[in-house]
C-alpha cells in the first residue's frame, strides 16, 4: 500500500494477490465477501450474516468457530486528531484516502508518525513522490 501511493505499484489492482475464487480454489473454501456476521448464538451453534450488499440475513451453523476480525489502528486521543489531513494506514480504502489527499491537495510537507515497518515504508515512499518528509 505505501509502495502504491509512492507511485512504485502502479496499478491498484496489483494490491490485491488473490480474488475470492482463486483463494477458495487453492484452499477449498467457499469464501463469502461482503458478509458481515452479526451476532453469533453460541448455544444453537450458529451465526448470523448480513449481506452487506443485498441486505439479504441468514444463519449458518458451525462446529468450531474461529473469530479473527481484525483490528483497527489506534487514534491517540490528542486534540486536533481527527482535522483534515490527518490519516491512518490499514487497508485498501485508508490507502486511497491518502493517495486522492495527495493528488488533490498537493502537500509539500509529510509527517510519519511510526517507525514500525510500516511507517518506514510510509516515509520512503513520500520521497519518491517529491516531497519532504520526516
Ligand atoms: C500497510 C500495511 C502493510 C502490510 N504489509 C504486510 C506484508 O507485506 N506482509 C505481511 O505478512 N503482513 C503485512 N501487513 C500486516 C497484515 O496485513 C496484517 O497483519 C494482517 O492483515 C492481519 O490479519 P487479520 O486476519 O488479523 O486481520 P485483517 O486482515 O484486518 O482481517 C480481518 C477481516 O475480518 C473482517 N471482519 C471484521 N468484523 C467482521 C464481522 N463481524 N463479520 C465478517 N467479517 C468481519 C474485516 O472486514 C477484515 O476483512 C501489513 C499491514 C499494513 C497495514
């Protein structure tokens, strides 16, 4: 994603490796995107799903069930930490976010706030942009 604003991946579609259909191929899953499990009943043994498309709601049981919904970047609470221009990093939309703040604003000047791997690569990549970072 950092190599994507930096301009080094040119295509957003090259941020994706795999579609549904190739990863359930490989692993044999039926994968359901767009599925937001609701609730989850853990004595009948079932979840509930929203289609976050259709709207369409059903129920789907289990025998084990692992959960692993991620997590979110965390937002200090500083004041100011929600103004304009001020971006976390986790995912494809957040990327876009900042690379459109980028191709509208023109800002000059970036500041990282990381020097996790992420925030490395978050720093390299507004230099090969042109603009100054620190
Ligand atoms: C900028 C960036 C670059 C990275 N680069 C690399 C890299 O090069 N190599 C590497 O190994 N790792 C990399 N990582 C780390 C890697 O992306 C994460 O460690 C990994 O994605 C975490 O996986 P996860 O399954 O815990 O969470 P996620 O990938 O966040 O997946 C959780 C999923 O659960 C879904 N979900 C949440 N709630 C529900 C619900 N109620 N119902 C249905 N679905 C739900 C979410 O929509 C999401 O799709 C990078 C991370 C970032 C932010």
């Amino acid at each position: 994603m950092p190599y994507y604003i930096g301009e080094t991946i040119e295509e957003r579609e090259n941020l994706f490796v795999q579609t549904p259909e190739t990863f359930g191929k490989r692993f044999n899953l039926e994968v359901r995107n767009f599925s937001e499990v609701t609730s989850i009943d853990r004595e009948a043994r079932q979840v509930m799903v929203k289609n976050i498309r259709t709207g369409e709601r059903y129920t789907e049981g289990y025998d084990k069930l692992v959960f692993s919904p991620g997590a979110e970047s965390v937002k200090p609470p500083l004041p100011g930490i929600n103004q304009e221009g001020i971006f976390t990093l986790r995912s494809v939309p957040d990327t876009d976010k900042i690379k459109s703040y980028i191709e509208e604003n023109k800002p000059r000047h970036v500041v990282v706030v990381d020097a996790g791997f992420i925030g490395l690569e978050m720093a390299e990549n507004p230099h090969d942009l042109g603009l100054e970072c620190d």
